[in-house]
C-alpha cells in the first residue's frame, strides 16, 4: 500500500508505475462521487442499491473551500474500499452476556478469553444485561459490586466495551417486577462510582431498573410518569455526563424529558447540531429498540410522524440501537426496507439473534451491505498533498472521507495525524486537528484541509509515513489499538498502533 514519493515530479511519475494499491496523477482532487461498494464477487444483487436516497450523487456533502498554494510539485492518492467486516470500536454487532444474581448466587465474572471471542465475530460489544433478583428489598452487596468491577476491568483486557443495562427480573411471572423506588435510586447510587471509573468501557447504559428485562412494561412498582421521571434523572445526573442514557420508547423520552423540563417535550426540543454534546438532559437521553423488523413501528419504539422525526434527527447525534425481535414476515425486514429503516433512524449496534433474517438476508445477497454498515464506516477515498516534505516546512494534506455507515461516531475522539520514522519509531509526531469527528454523519462525504508545520528536528533523506489515528479518548485506552477507529481501506490498518496509514516520504536533502 505505501510508497515513497521524492520532492521532484519526474521522480513521482517513475514511482507510480510501480504502485500496486494506490493510483497516483498529478491533477486536482474531486471526491464528488464514490461508486457503491462491491468486490465484484456478485454479492451485491442489482436490484439493491445501498446508495439509494443519499441525495445528489448518492452523498450529502459538507465541503471546505481549499485554495492550493503554488508548491513545486502537487500529487494525489486514491484508496481502496474495504468492503469485508472488521472490528472497530462503538460500532456494529455486540455479544449478549448476562449475570443473574438470584437465589443468593453470585456468579462469576467472565474470563478475558471468552470476553475475546466477540471479537473474532468482527464485532467489540457486549450487551451486559445484569439482573439484582436478590436484592429487592436491600443495597447492593459488596460482593456483587466487585463482580462488575472485575468484568469491566476485563473488557479493557479484551479490547471491547458495553451495551449496559441493570433490571430485576426477566420474567412477568415473579411476583415483583422491581423495588419500591426508594430502593431503585439507592441502587442507582451505589452504582454511579462504578460508572464513573469504568466509564470507558461503558458505550451506553440502557436505562433498565423497571419492568421485565428492564424494558419499562410490566411493572409491579414504578407505574406514574413522576415515578419514571424520578429514576431518568436520578441516572443523568449519576451516569458519567460524557455518556448518554437510552429508554425503550420515544414515547418514555417525551414523557420523562417533560418532567425534567417541567413543561410537554415538544419536537421544537428535539436535540439538533447547536445542542448536540452540550451536556444537558435532552442532548444525552436517547432511545433503543428491543423489537427491530417486528412491524412498521418496531414493536412499539415509536408512534406516529412526530415520533420518527425526532429519531432522524437526533440519531445524527446519539447512539440509537438494539436487537430484532420474533419475525412475522419478511415484509419488514426486506432488504431494501432494512437499508432505508437503518440508514433513516441511524443505528449505530444491532444484534440480529434470530437467525431466519440472517438467512433471509444471506439468500437475498444484502447481508454484508447492511450489517457492516451499523454505525459508522469511515472510508478515506483520496489525498493530495502540496509542498516541500522537509524539516520546519509547512506540509499541506488535502483529504476526503466518506461515512459509509448508518450512524456517527457518538462519544468524543480526537483525529490526529501522525509521522513516524520508518527506521526508528521512537521517532514520532503527533500532529491534532481541530475536525471533530463526531461531525461525520453517517451516509455523507467531507474535504478537509490539515496544514502540518514538520519539525525541525526531521531526518534528511529519512522515510516517513504519516498516519491517521482515532484513538479513544481516555487515557486509559488512548494508546491500545483495539480501542481505535479502523478506515474501511484495504491495506492501510497497523494493528500494532491502532495507525491507518496514508503515505510515505522521503524528507529532502
């Protein structure tokens, strides 16, 4: 994939005959229209067009103005889709695992090995689905807690993060669904400690705590509107408040966000980009669906036009997923219904348990377009660079990318761009850029510009590869690879780093 390019076009033009992987011309780059992914293996079926109702071209764009200095020489490089499915954090499919304390039980955690199995599934999510049964009527044991301290500790361990939620009973059959809600928010408070020190293995918490699964029907308890209003905030405010908080039904978000506000949520309050990420109740209380492709309202998760308005927006903006649920027919779970359903509600994970859609999708030839699209899917399409590459220049990197994916990338993460020395890696840059990733909707395309000041301590005559790198945020994983975003590029992944390379030169004598 990488090549090494030399300040002087005739040298340009000698290396790109021998390029493999990378086309390379000396003209002005356009990424104004991507071709629909397929390895030409006849997997994807002609009647399916994943693109369709993107817009202009297949995209909606968010395009910066970039005017080329007058450099001695200007290049381009253009990549390759990677259209396979591969692990990427905060994203796509997840593993459901469960711990039941019940009958004065106290399960074990589970091992890093088998925590690890996820990821040779291409995916880095586990739902955790804990269920206090014994604990009704009194707190949380010391015991218990130290069992959720062990397991998060371990999906550090294992590369992977959670889908958490906490319930009482997985049944409508026991006679009490929940605690009285004094109980419930102690819980929530003897919890909120062990949500801020793992927050980063924590990619949402489901707000459970009520009715069966945690699923806010069925209860024995928690019935009033102020009740559910009660613990929704008793969660925002112990949750770590750079994580968001999903309820079953928009219907359960308008109604708590009413009593959080004090006053009928209406769509005007609907979290948009001006208050996006800003901290507040309305911009970190989401939704999640346990009922996908069951009907034209997913089980209930929305109601009528007002509701699904609220979902397309603010998917743009918050993690928004789930699971399917028992199949009736195929009618909404057809291929070109499920790739419209996905990409309009932006579901960023989804577990496909039952395995007549697996099927269904398979035999159709749409499995891998839609199920490696769930969240995001961050493909850089082309680069251009102008310049001279040596020591205290200015270096400058015109890129474009496109989100293939349904979704955003939700939480926090920097971009940075890094230049390594091939020969000696302790020899390496960090270069961080003002674009905020979490701005890349899922279904467009963006050009940006990144003007990079080389040191001055650069080697002459050395070869350097720069790199893209989305590492997480926190500093507990900023530097462990599983916690990186990977490109959907074919040969640009170091799995040592967690790096997508870019390209490769060499600095001038």
């Amino acid at each position: 994939m990488i090549v090494v390019f030399h300040n002087m076009i005739t040298a340009i033009k000698r290396t790109v005959s021998a390029a493999l992987l990378v086309a390379l011309a000396l003209v002005g780059m356009s990424c104004s229209k991507v071709e629909a992914p397929s390895d030409g293996n006849g997997d994807t079926p002609t009647d399916f067009d994943p693109f369709a109702g993107w817009g202009l071209d297949g995209f909606e764009g968010s395009v910066e103005s970039y005017k080329a200095p007058e450099p001695p020489f200007e290049y381009m490089l253009e990549y390759q889709y990677e259209r396979a499915e591969f692990c990427s954090p905060e994203r796509g499919s997840y593993e459901q695992l469960e711990y039941h304390f019940k009958d004065g039980n106290v399960p074990q955690p589970f091992t890093v090995e088998r925590l690890k199995t996820c990821r040779g599934l291409n995916c880095t999510l586990h739902y955790l689905g804990v269920y206090f049964c014994d604990y009704l009527k009194c707190d949380i044991p010391e015991e218990a807690l130290a069992v959720l301290r062990t397991h998060f500790e371990r999906e550090r361990e294992a590369g992977c993060k959670v889908v958490l939620r906490h319930a009482y009973s997985w049944s409508d059959k026991v006679e009490m669904m929940e605690p009285e809600l004094p109980q419930i928010l102690r819980h929530i408070g003897q919890l909120a400690p062990i949500w801020e020190e793992y927050k980063d293995v924590i990619y949402v918490l489901q707000a459970g705590f009520v009715g069966v699964y945690g699923e806010w029907h069925t209860t024995t308890n928690i019935k009033t509107d102020e009740q559910k209003g009660q613990i929704v905030k008793a969660l925002l405010d112990n949750f770590p408040k750079d994580r968001m908080v999903a309820l079953r039904t928009v219907g359960q978000k308008r109604s708590a966000m009413g009593y959080l506000i004090g006053r009928q949520y209406k769509l005007a309050d609907t979290t948009t980009v001006a208050t996006a990420f800003n901290g507040e109740y309305g911009s970190r209380l989401t939704n999640h669906c346990d009922c996908y492709f069951v009907n034209s309202i997913d089980g209930g998760t929305y109601g009528g036009t007002p509701d699904k308005k609220i979902l397309r927006t603010e998917g743009n903006y918050m993690t928004i997923g789930g699971e399917s649920c028992f199949q009736r027919d195929y009618t909404y779970c057809e291929c070109g219904y499920a790739n419209k359903h996905m990409r309009e509600f932006h579901l960023s994970y989804l577990r496909i348990w039952n395995g007549e859609i697996v099927d269904y999708w398979k035999q159709n030839k749409c499995h891998t377009d839609l199920t490696s699209r769930v969240g995001y899917r961050l493909v850089l399409n082309g680069a251009s660079f102008f310049g001279n590459f040596r020591a205290g220049g200015d270096f400058l990197m015109k890129y474009c990318l496109t989100n293939y994916g349904f979704a955003s990338l939700i939480n926090k993460r920097r971009l940075e761009f890094i230049l390594r020395n091939d020969n000696d890696w302790t020899e390496k840059y960090v270069f961080v850029s003002e674009k905020d990733p979490r701005d890349w909707k899922g279904c467009h395309h963006y050009e940006y510009d990144e003007k990079l000041l080389l040191p001055e301590s650069l080697k002459k005559g050395e070869s350097y590869t720069l790199f893209i790198n989305l590492p997480d945020i926190d500093p507990k994983l900023h530097d462990n690879p599983d916690f990186s975003v990977r490109l959907a590029n074919k040969g640009v992944w170091d799995s040592l780093t967690g790096y997508n390379r870019v390209a490769s030169f060499i600095a001038e004598q």
